[in-house]
C-alpha cells in the first residue's frame, strides 16, 4: 500500500507556532505584504487554555499585554487578567489582521534545501504536506516536555501524581493532602490554591527568587519597567546571560495581586521542606535546603524593594514610604524525608519545568544541551530564526511584553526594515545598581526551561 504524496506548496516565509510569538511574527509579515503561513499544530495561542489552571491570573499587569496592533485596552490595566479572560484577549488577535494560519497542523521536519532555504514537513488535517520557503521561524514556545523525575514511578501507585500542566484544581485531585514539588511561580500559585481550598499542603522548595506585588505605592513589575530592566538585552543585564537559567520570582495576581509568602504558609499549616532528592513507595527525601531557600527568596524580595527605593531617589519620584518585609516564621530545622503514606498526602503535583524537543529541526544551529544559538533569535543559518523563548533577547522576551519588539526584529531580518534597538547599557547602568533580580540557579536540569 503507498501513502498519498504530501501536498506540496511554496512561500517566502513558513512560522511554525501559532501562540503569541508566531502570530506577532504574522502580524509584521501581514503589514508588509509578506507571502507566509502560519503552522500551528492546534488550535491559535491554544496554550492559555489548555495548560493552565482554574485560578489562574497572569502575574505581570494587564498594561504588559502588548502585542503588535493589540494592546489590552480593559478597564484595569494594573489588575492581572484570568485565564478565561486571557484566552478571550486572544481569541480575536489572528482573525484581526488576517493572518494565513493552518491549525491543527504539526510540523514533523525542517531540513535545509540544496541551493538554500528550507523544506518544512507536515501533517494537516488532510495529510501530509511539503512547504517549500526562503525563511523559517519557529515560534513554538519554550514549554514542550513537562518534566517529571526519571524515578517517579518508583513511587507507590496509590499516589496520583500530575504535571503543572496537567493540575486544573484541587477537586480534579483526590481527597488527602498533597505535595507540591518545585516553588517558581507555577508551584508556588499551585500550592498556594490548594491551601487556600483547605488541602493540606507540602511544598519542596527549589531555588526561586521571589518579588513583592506592590511597593513604594506601585506594582513592582511596573516599577521594573520603568527601570529598564524588561528592555534590557540579555548580555547587559546584571549578571549577564546566566539569567537566562535563573527561575522566575514568585508572586501572584490573584485577587487583584499580593505577594506569597511561604513562612505565612507555613504558619498556617504548610509543610515546608528543601530540595527534592528522591524516593520510592512512600517515602521522599529532602536535601538540607529549605532555610536557605526562604533566607535566599527574602534576600532577593529585599534588594529588589531597595533597589526601587534607590531608583525612586535618584529620579525624584514623589512616592509613598514602603512596608520593609518581617519574617513571620523559620523553620526549626530543615527536614529531610516525609512518608506520604504516615502524612496522609494522596497526589503529587511535579512543578519543575519543561523541556525543550526540537528534534524536528534538523539543522545544526543547536548548543550541546539542545538549545538553539542565536543572536536576539537570529541563527547561525541564513533565514532560519527563533521566536518566543524565555529571555531569548531581553527579560521580556518570554512574556507579553517583550514579544513585539522581538517579532519586529526577527520580522525586519526577513524585510529588511529597521527595526528600535533595547536599551542602551549605560542607560540601564544609570537606572539600577547591579542588584541580584534573578537570585539563584533554576533547579531543573541544564537542558530545561523553568515556568515564566
Ligand atoms: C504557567 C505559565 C504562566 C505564565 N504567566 C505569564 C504572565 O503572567 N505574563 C506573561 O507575559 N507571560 C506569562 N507566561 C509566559 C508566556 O507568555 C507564555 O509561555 C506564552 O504562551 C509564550 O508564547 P509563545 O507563542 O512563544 O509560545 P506558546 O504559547 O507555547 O505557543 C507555541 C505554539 O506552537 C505550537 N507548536 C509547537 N510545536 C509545533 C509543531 N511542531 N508544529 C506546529 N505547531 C507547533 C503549539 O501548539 C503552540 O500553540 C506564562 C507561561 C506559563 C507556562
């Protein structure tokens, strides 16, 4: 039996991903009369939807929605938009500047054709298609495989376990107290939604910073962007490009925003333990870590506070005094093993990154753990670009902030428009002191990204 042969097509430019990044690709491509195609493997920005959970709200400010030709225009732009009113921000983005998007489309392949170019493989709804183009740029986010420890199922099959992606809400999970693996900003609003709905929660705490929701008067996030340090490119930023293996800090939006503190948490109830270092059945052991990881959060909360305090000084900014953060419990000492079974705990919530999987681009623009080399998400390989990757040029690059000056770059590659640079180092030098905003390494392997 022989299969039927790919229909077979041609276009300047191909972009494989239809979220945020790849529709703002678009959005450029459309305005300059770019003959493109948008591959999407779902459905448009499918991924607010499908992976995230029911309490969820964005932790940058609604204003931060800004992708080319669609800025959120609500009427709180300082409140966090939920998950529902995220997807329905989205909804209308494609359709409103006709943007030539297949979905449910995968792209299988991308090899480099003889003479230049690419061939991009793919499977549409009615079989496989061949896309002859000048130009890629894959804008498939920066969140393929959830990762779960390799002996995760060495624990005893009475345990439900799930990824972040996978949790919806406390009820989907059986009844019993719950552990919760992993404090950036996905654990940390996961383990917080639980104990708000009376779940008896444990916390293994990584290494993630965390930020205040609002000082001196403002949105934290908010005075970080005046200070310039969303626009700032990675390679100036304090600390350099290390930043781009730090895990994100932790704070919420919910309930129109506040900060998450873990002591109080852990005041009220929470297990708080360190690191992860393995288990089988029911038993779970824990690296001496967790004074440290609150002391290290605290420190990094702190400087950031001070750094704004500096900042509001040196412009003259006419703002109120802040509140300086006081621990409100420490940990006796750091606990090193928990037995599931004896603490009633019934599920485990793995929260510990993803990994990336471009196994379909079979061009050699990869570092050897698997990232792409770019420069602001331009490769080594003429017409081959990335798009949408947690700090792939700037802080804001992973984020709706940062996107639109990003797609314009890599768009005005592919044009040749010009395109506004980030801001200059010795702008930012004269904006903040080189305070630590990213503390620690992530926890997940070398090869992971960590939740925004
Ligand atoms: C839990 C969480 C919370 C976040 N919170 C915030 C926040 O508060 N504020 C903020 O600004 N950002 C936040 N982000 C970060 C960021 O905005 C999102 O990750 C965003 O979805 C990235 O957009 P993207 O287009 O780069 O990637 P995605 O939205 O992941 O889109 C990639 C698309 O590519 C498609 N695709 C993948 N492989 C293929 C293939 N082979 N062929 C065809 N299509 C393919 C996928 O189906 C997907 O639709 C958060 C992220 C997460 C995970």
């Amino acid at each position: 039996m022989t299969s039927a042969a790919p229909a077979r097509h041609r276009t300047s430019v191909v972009v494989v991903g239809g979220g945020q990044a790849g529709l703002s690709t678009s959005w450029h491509l459309v305005r300059d009369g770019v003959d493109h195609v948008v591959l999407e493997a779902g459905t448009a920005a499918h991924e607010w939807a499908d992976t995230r959970w029911d309490s969820f709200t964005l932790v940058t400010p609604n204003w931060q929605c800004r992708l080319p030709g669609w800025a959120y225009d609500g009427p709180d732009p300082d409140g966090f938009m939920t998950r529902d009113e995220v997807v329905a921000w989205l909804a209308g983005y494609a359709g409103s500047f006709g943007a030539p998007l297949r979905e449910r489309t995968t792209v299988t392949a991308l090899t480099e054709r003889e003479g230049g170019g690419f061939v991009v493989d793919a499977v549409g709804p009615e079989g496989p298609e061949t896309w002859e183009a000048d130009h890629v740029v894959v804008a498939t986010g920066g969140y393929h495989h959830p990762i779960v420890p390799p002996w995760a199922p060495a624990l005893d099959a009475s345990i439900t376990q799930v990824h972040s992606a996978d949790y919806r809400n406390a009820t989907a999970l059986p009844e019993g107290g719950v552990l919760v693996v992993g404090s950036g900003q996905s654990g940390a609003q996961i383990a917080e939604d639980l104990h708000l709905e009376g779940r008896q929660v444990h916390l293994a705490l990584g290494d993630a910073p965390r930020v205040a929701r609002f000082h001196r008067g403002r949105d934290v996030m908010t005075w970080l962007a005046e200070m310039g340090l969303y626009d700032t490119a990675v390679a100036q930023y304090p600390g350099g490009v290390a930043a781009r293996e730090k895990t994100n800090h932790y704070v919420t939006g919910r309930d129109g925003g506040r900060d998450i503190d873990l002591r109080r948490f852990a005041a009220e109830g929470m297990g708080l333990y360190g690191m992860l270092a393995g288990g089988s059945g029911t038993t779970l052991t824990f690296l001496p870590t967790l004074t440290a990881a609150l002391d290290d959060a605290d420190a990094v909360y702190t400087s950031i506070c001070r750094d704004i305090d500096r900042f509001i000084e040196r412009e003259g900014i006419d703002a109120p005094p802040g509140t300086p953060y006081e621990p409100g419990w420490t940990p006796e000492a750091d606990p090193l093993e928990l037995d599931l079974a004896a603490a009633g705990v019934t599920s485990v919530v793995w929260a510990i990154g993803y990994r990336p999987d471009y196994r379909w681009v079979r061009v050699g623009v990869f570092d050897g753990t698997g990232r792409p080399t770019h420069t602001r998400g331009v490769t080594g390989v003429p017409g081959l670009y990335f798009l949408g990757l947690p700090w792939l040029h700037t802080w804001g690059s992973g984020r709706f902030l940062g996107i639109a000056a990003d797609a314009e770059h890599v768009a005005g590659c592919i044009t040749g428009r010009p395109t506004h640079d980030t801001l200059p180092a010795a702008e930012l030098a004269r904006r903040v002191s080189p305070g630590p905003y990213a503390a620690a390494p992530s926890t997940a392997p070398s090869a992971a990204t960590t939740r925004a």
